[in-house]
C-alpha cells in the first residue's frame, strides 16, 4: 500500500449511498448503529477501546480516591497503583524508562522519584471528571438557554443570545486565572471557570436546532392537534436535538482535556504534591531534553487521549451528517 | 458515429449495508446531435449513470464491468488527469440544484471567463481575454436572458434559480462539448420557468447540434425534449426507443404503468391505475426480473431467470412478454 | 350548497423580508414587507375539493397555512362554520382543522412511532386509551397500513409513500372537517403519487372530508378537484369550476401557466416570457402586466378585481368590469 492508501485509510473513505435505497433491516440511528460502524472502523475501533479503558479506570480510581478520602484512608487511592505517586524517593529520582521492577519504571521517575506512570493512572479521573462534567454541564444549560431562546423567538431569543453572547465573548483561560486568584486555585475553580465558558457554544447549538425544528411539519402538526408550547418542546423539540449535539459532544470531551491540562500546565488547578498531567509536562520542561521522559510522556498521553476523542467525534459527525464511510 | 456508446456497464458501490448494484448491464447509445431521455424513478440508477459517462461517481463506487465509450474514448479505465480533460469539454453535465452549481463568492462573468481559459487550456488554444469576453457575451445573449450585462456583473446569490441555470447551459455552450449530460436540471424550478428552459434547450440543441442525455423522472418532460427514451428501473434498461414510440405504444409493463399512473384529465372520468407495490431494495434485489414483484403479467419464468435485452428496429426491450 | 365551511374575506399576510429586531430599531430602519398574500377573498364549500395552483412566490402555501390557522394573517377576516376566527377561539377551531404537509420525510418525529405519530392529535380530546387505540388502528387501516406491522414501525423505515400514508393518517384520526394538504404528492415519485392520491379520493368518498389541495402540478389539481383557483404573486387571478379553467382558461397567466406544462398528449411547450416578480416590491396595477401579452394601459395603472359568476372568477381587464357569462 502506498503512503497514498494509508492516509486515506487513517482519514476513512468518504462515500455515499445512491439515494433512495430502501433498506429493510439495518438502523441509521441509534447507539447500536453507531457502536457496530465504529467497530467495523478500525482505526475508530481502537480509538474507542482506549477512551473506554481511560473511561473505566478513571471510575474505578475516582471512586477509590474518593472514597479513601472520606473514611481519611488516603492510601485507597494508590492501592491499585504499582507505586504511590507522592511518596518521595530520591535514590530513584529520574530514573529513565526500563523495564526493571515492571511496571514501576516503564515511563521513568521525576525528581522526586515518583514513578511517572503512578501519576498518570493517578491524575486520569480528574481529567476524566472534567471532561464529562463540563460537557454535560454544557449541554444541559445550552439545551435550556438554546432551545428557549430559538422556539419563542422574538425578545426571549435576543436577550438570551446576547447574555450567551457576552459568556462567549469571555476569554477562558483569563477567566479561570481570575477565578483562581478569587476561589483560590484549585481544582473547584478550573471546574467553575470551565462550565462557565463552556456552556455557550452548546446554546448556540441547540437554538440552532430549534430553530429548524420549529418549522417542521411535525411540529406544526403538534400545534394543529392542540399541544402547547412545553409539551411541544418535552416531545419534539428536546429529543431531536440531541442527534448531532452527541457527535459534537464526542469531540468536545477533547477539548476540554486539552484546555484543562493547559490551565495545569500554567499552574492552575491541581497543586503540587498531587500530580495532573498538564502540570507534569510544564514541570518536567527544565529537565528537557535530558530526562525527557518526565515532560514529553504526560504530553503524549493528553495527546493520545484528545486525538482518539477528536477521532470518534469525528467518525459520528460524519455519520450523523451523512456522509457513511465505508 | 455515437457520441456515446455504453456497452453492458455495471456500476457497484460499497455501502455499510453491503454492496449495491446501481447499474446492472445496461447498454444505449446516443447519436449526434440527438437527445435521449433516461426517464427512472428514485433508486433506478439514472443519476449513477450520469456521473459515470464523467468520472464523477463517489469514491465507494466502482466500474464492475461492461465499458463507455465516449467520442471514441473508453472511460472506465481511463486515467484521472486524462478524465478531468474530457470532464466539461467532451462531455458536460448540469446538475438539479442550481443554488449550488456556481462558485458563490466569483461573479458570473469570471466563471464564465474561467470556463473558456480551461476549455483553452484543454484543447491547446490560446487563451485570450478579448476574444473570450465576447464569446462569453455571445452565449449569454443566446440563453435568452434579458439584460446580459447586468447579469455577468451579478453573484450567484442575486440570480433565480432559472437565470442560474441558463448561465451555466451558457457555460456548457462555452466549454462545446460534444454531449451535455442534464441531471434533472428543472426539477427544481417553476413550471413556467421549467418550460423556458426546456425550450431553450431545445433551439439550442438544434442550432449547435449538441448531443442531450437527460435524465429526469418525470416522463412528460422526457417526451417534451427527447429524440427516444430510455426507461430504467431498478438499475436495468427495461424500454428504449423513440420518445413517440414509447410514450404512444409502450411495451414493458413498467412503462405502462408509469405512463398510465399520471393524472389526465378529471377525476371522474379517467381513475389513476397506480404500480402496485413499493420501489426495490437495491441492496438485495428480486431474483429473476427485478420488475416481477409488481408486474401484473408476471410469469413463472420472470421469478427464476433476468429476461434478456430484446432489440429490434430502434426498439429494445427487457421482458419475457417478447421473447 | 349553504354556508361554506371556510370563508376568507380580504386575508392579508406580510412577512418581514430582513431582520428586524432591537438594532434596527434603535437605528429606526424602516422594515421591508414581503406581500405574501395580498387581498384575497375565498370560500370553500362543505365537502368539495378546492385546489389552489399557483409557482412559487404565488401565495399558495401561506393561505393554506392562514386557513389551517398555522398563521395569524396581518389583514383581514377568516371564518370557519359561520364563526370568525379569533385568537380567543382558534384553539376550539383548530380541533375540526388538520393539515398535511409536503416534505413526508420532515413532517414525521423520526423519533416517535407510527402508532405515537397518529395518536398525537386524539391526546387532547379527553379520549381513554383504549379509544385511542382503537381509533389509530382505524385511521391506518383506512390509508392502507395494516396496525399490527406499522404500529411500532420508526418514520425511517418507511418509504415515502409510507410516510405520506401516515401523514394522512394523522390528518383524519380526530375527525377533522376541513383537511389543508399542501403538495402532498409533489415529493413521491410518480407511481407512489397516484396511490396517494387514490387514496385522497377514496378517503374523501367516505368521509366527506373538505379539502383544501395546494399543488403547483396542474394535471394533478384537475384531476382531484372540484374547484380550482389560480394563484400569482399572492393574488387570486383566476378560479372556478375545475373543468372550465382547465379547458378554456381565461386569464392571460392561467393560460400561459397550462400551456407551460408538460404533458404526453402533445409536445411543444409555449412558456410566458419573464419571472415571477419581487413580493417586496410588486409591479404597479395588475402584477402580472410585465409578463403579459395582451397588456393594456389601464392594467398597468389599476388591479382589476376578481369577478365572475358562480362558475368561472377572473381578474382581468380582459374581462372588463362586467360579469363573466358562466359556462354551464
């Protein structure tokens, strides 16, 4: 196969169905379509298996940290870690990559002599936890603000539009380092400051689609069969929305990965000694490129994690658009 | 000597279903200076046809056989660079929807302009601002739009959808192609300008001597344009012969039906026969002919075996009604 | 016949052609008004089909949406069974209206049943469940779908002329009295078209159904209606007895229109010269003088009204300001 072949295979043919094709069986929606296109993609396949590893261990190691820090049993956190990741040691400090003591050195040490990998398995829930929360968060007060200000219409839609607006026009990282001088920074505030700027874009969304949705015909239908405003919006509106905000959803767990591990990387959020992935790699710069390990490792594990979300996302918003691949 | 000349092609796409045969050995030609009309419903393959005579099909999509032939050259194994010089020069297409025909954000007068620098370009003329500018001039006055001045100065968003497809029927008059291929170029317009622009390609035809090949599913516009008429269903040629021919003693049950099925007159005097039945998976077709679920002459032998192109005099025809 | 079901008397409907909101107030622009429909009057009987005929632009859409009160019109009066139409009583109105619509891939919920799609107008009748029920099994059978195969079939696993079936039955679960259908067929292909339209007939035989038919196919309008009324640029120009206008149209453009159409009956199209004209700004006198070729000096100063007889209306200076001698 030629470099040709293979970026194409990478990217996934584009093709289309001749229209009008009636087909008996098969869904062309529905999680259960989107789960068997996914995996006959191959390389969508993959990207979905490591979102969903990353995705389990994070449960399974949030709910420990979580747990060991209310019964005040901290160490719940790192049982199922080859190493605890605060605990200092300095005979091993930077240690480089090598299979000794398997999996205890297999990304190096930092100066501290904390096992890179412990930290990754270890910050994963919080990255995970922002991700989800601020995407939800999102789109469930874009769905509200959206879907009100594009079915009524009128004053409604101007002002809201312009209050989403003005949360739009707010540059997010500045937010969050302001928030963080008001809150105190920590994890909280990045969380507050996220949701805060996330929100807009889905109500831009959502208004978009009840826009469209308002002057279909099974809408009117509703209106001539007597339903009003609210059940309206509960029955038709909501439901049929949600289709393609799911596509941009899967991408946007990405970005807020990316950003949120941008805000670690400038220092907000986390604090030291507990470790979170953006912070590891600003942290590991001045031993660039000596020790390598320590800042380009955590670099690529945000990076493979926003690509293989930014791949699925993808992949569905070719669905959802059209645009099957084969 | 056919400008077109497509001999037992069979076209495939790759879908997430399965493959799909969209054209299942069909054969036709068009002569100089004629114009077929390829009348089908949704799903009979008549747009994959279209797409195919210009290397336009979408990337799932195949050639599984057969071969077409256009001003001499064979198509389907051409190369790519070789299929974009015949692409607008040998043989032109125009599409349904003519919002979305022209480049937005280029006025009418520089893609007009451009069309002749590539058709220059692919003919190995030379290229001159003066003379193409008043070629340009000339075509536009002969697609009959009033004011062409005001016309070439304006965007493609300013103009209706009839002015826009006359300025690209004027384009394909730049570009002289040997065939013009029309994807249901009215369908998406008003009856009255629907009826302009048939007209128009009708005296145009007939002064340049351009070959037509359109493709509509609506049979009373095919009669109004067409020299004969090809009827497809379900990927195959079930009826071809002369638009009179057909339209006045159809032959195959589909196009029976087809003619039968459309409104004249009042209701109380002529009742509407429509086809029985709903339109053909094409993932997983009928066996024998794909036509036998719906025929109301249905025979043994049509469930078992495809019935073979029948042809004589001009006429051919796929049934087992006929030998 | 007595009273007729629908009565509209000098329906207006303007829309905003640009955005008019708190910036362009604030900056006092003056607003742009597309005529939609301007100054119509109509009348539709008890139980007939009434097709309304006319291109784009012609108003068609937007009376048949002002009469199924989809629409509050900006002028003028609309009456239903004698009684004036008003926002007070519309939601009482609306329960004898339905309506179905062009696009059947669009006017499904894609995510709702057939059975859910159909039982939607009988949710606020008060009906038990099993009446309910009971109705929506009757109203699918009555379009030819049999209830125990397409109850819990999704919009997306039908055909088109599925969907317009379920479409239609939707339209006559609650029993309505007066059904708007706009270009119920012009979607479908043409085998699909006429079983629909068999259909439409069938129902209409039974039930007694009144239709309002919106179409912009002329041969499909003569074949299912009683009466006709041609529209342009949001005008009435021509209605009447179905048979009368289509075979001697008197109009200049119901003529060019019938001449434009293609049919297998003969070949040879002689279409009208010009387009349809800008609603915001329409032509002066009767809108269809630029186009027209027997255009006098008064059309271009004066509309001429729509009179006539029983049988056959027409706007016309052609017809001068005498009645039109009917024709049967």
């Amino acid at each position: 196969m030629g470099v040709k072949e293979i970026v194409k295979k990478f990217l996934g043919y584009r093709g289309t169905i001749p229209t009008a094709t009636v087909v008996k069986e098969g869904r062309l929606s529905g999680y259960r379509f989107y789960l068997d296109y996914l995996i006959k993609d191959k390389v969508a396949a993959v990207a979905l298996a490591i979102i969903t590893l990353f995705t389990a261990w994070s449960v399974v190691e949030g709910t420990l940290q979580y747990v060991g820090y209310a019964t005040r049993h901290r160490a719940l956190g790192w049982a199922l870690l080859p190493s605890n990741p605060i605990a200092l040691n300095f005979a091993a400090s930077l240690h480089p990559p090598s299979l000794s003591h398997f999996p205890v050195y297999i990304f190096g040490t930092n100066f501290s002599g904390e096992s890179i990998l412990s930290r990754l398995l270890y910050a994963a829930p919080k990255d995970a936890l922002a991700a989800y929360l601020v995407v939800f968060s999102g789109i469930i007060i874009g769905m509200l603000v959206g879907t009100f200000a594009g079915y009524f219409g009128g004053w409604a839609d101007e002002v809201l539009m312009r209050v989403t607006d003005a949360f739009l026009a707010l540059p997010g990282l500045v937010l969050a380092i302001a928030l963080s001088v008001l809150l105190g920074s920590g994890y909280n505030s990045v969380l507050i400051s996220l949701i805060l700027i996330w929100w807009p874009t889905y109500a831009r969304f959502f208004r978009a689609q009840a826009l469209s949705l308002k002057s279909r015909g099974f809408v009117e239908a509703s209106k001539l069969s007597g339903q009003n405003s609210l059940m309206i919006i509960l029955r038709h509106i909501f439901p049929n929305s949600v289709d393609p905000v799911i596509a941009y959803a899967a991408l946007d767990f990405g970005n807020v990965i990316l950003t949120y591990s941008t805000l670690a990387f400038l220092g907000i959020g986390i604090q030291p000694p507990y470790p979170e992935w953006g912070s590891m790699s600003s942290n590991g710069l001045p031993y660039f490129p000596q020790n390598w390990w320590w800042s380009i490792i955590p670099g690529l594990v945000i990076m493979t994690v926003v690509v293989c979300f930014t791949l699925i996302g993808d992949r569905m918003q070719d669905l959802i658009g059209g645009r099957l691949t084969y | 000597m056919s400008v077109l000349k497509v001999k037992d092609l069979v076209v495939e796409y790759s879908t997430v279903y399965g493959v799909l045969r969209a054209i299942n050995h069909l054969s036709f030609e068009v002569g100089e200076a004629e114009s077929v009309g390829v009348v089908g419903e949704s799903g009979s393959g008549k747009s994959t046809l279209g797409l195919s005579v210009v290397r336009l099909l979408p990337p799932n999509a195949r050639y599984a056989g057969g071969s077409i032939i256009l001003d001499g050259q064979e198509v389907t194994r051409m190369s790519n660079s070789e299929a974009r010089r015949i692409r607008g020069t040998t043989a032109f297409m125009i599409f349904q929807d003519p919002l979305n025909s022209l480049n937005p954000v280029k006025k009418v007068s520089t893609q007009l302009l451009e069309a002749v620098e590539m058709r220059c370009k692919k003919l190995g003329e030379t290229y001159d601002v003066e003379k193409a500018t008043r070629e340009v001039v000339e075509k536009i006055r002969a697609v009959r739009i009033p004011d062409p001045e005001l016309i070439l100065e304006r965007y493609p968003h300013q103009l209706s959808g009839g002015q826009i497809q006359r300025v690209i029927i004027a384009m394909a008059l730049l570009m002289r192609p040997k065939l013009l291929i029309a994807d249901e170029p009215t369908s998406a317009l008003d009856v009255t300008i629907q009826a302009q622009v048939l007209k128009l390609m009708n005296d145009l035809k007939k002064e340049y001597g351009m070959s037509i090949m359109f493709i509509t599913h609506d049979i009373s516009v095919a009669y109004n344009i067409s020299d004969r008429i090809m009827v497809m269903y379900a990927g195959e040629l079930v009826e071809l012969g002369s638009a009179d021919g057909v339209i006045r003693s159809p032959m195959h049950p589909y196009a029976k039906a087809l003619i039968a099925s459309i409104p004249r007159g009042v209701m109380r005097d002529a009742p509407l026969e429509p086809i029985r039945g709903s339109p053909p998976n094409m993932i997983h077709p009928p066996s024998g002919c794909r036509f036998h679920p719906r025929c109301p002459f249905v025979m043994d032998v049509c469930r078992r075996e495809e019935p073979r192109e029948v042809g004589q005099d001009g006429r051919v025809v796929r049934c087992y009604l006929y030998g | 016949m007595d009273e007729p079901i629908v009565r509209a008397v000098k329906l207006r409907k303007y829309f905003l052609a640009t955005k008019h909101g708190i910036l362009e107030a604030l900056f006092r622009r003056k607003p742009l008004y597309v005529h939609a429909v301007d100054d119509v009057d109509l009348e539709i009987r008890r139980g007939e089909i009434l097709a309304l005929v006319g291109e784009s632009g012609s108003g068609k859409t937007t009376i048949g949406r002002i009469l199924a009160t989809l629409e509050k019109p900006t002028g003028g009066e609309l009456y239903f069974e004698g009684e004036r139409v008003t926002p007070s009583n519309v939601k009482q109105v609306r329960k004898k209206i339905q309506m179905v619509f062009q696009n059947p891939m669009e006017s499904l919920d894609p995510r709702m049943s057939v059975r859910q799609v159909v039982e939607e107008p009988l949710r606020t009748l008060g009906l038990s469940g099993d009446e309910r029920r009971r109705r929506v099994e009757d109203a699918l059978t009555a379009v030819g779908l049999e209830p125990s195969i397409f109850n819990h079939r999704r919009p997306r696993d039908l055909s088109g002329g599925q969907r317009q079936r379920v479409a239609v039955a939707r339209a006559i679960v609650s029993n309505p009295k007066f059904i708007v259908l706009d270009e119920p067929t012009s979607a479908l292909d043409a085998s699909v078209q006429a079983q629909v339209l068999n259909l439409l007939v069938e129902l209409h035989r039974t039930h007694g159904f009144t239709y309002l038919f919106i179409t912009h196919n002329i041969s499909v309008a003569r074949y299912i209606a009683d009466r006709v009324a041609v529209m342009y640029a949001g005008k009435i120009v021509e209605s009447g007895d179905v048979r009368s206008v289509m075979s001697e149209p008197r109009h200049p453009y119901s003529q060019a229109l019938l001449k434009s159409v293609p049919t297998v009956e003969r070949r040879g199209l002689e279409p009208p010269t010009g387009e349809v004209p800008s609603l915001i700004a329409p032509p002066s006198g009767c809108r269809f003088h630029p186009r027209c070729p027997f255009v006098m000096d008064v059309c271009r100063r004066e509309e001429p009204p729509l009179l006539g007889a029983d049988s056959v209306s027409v706007a016309c200076w052609l017809y001068g300001a005498k009645r039109v001698e009917s024709d049967a």
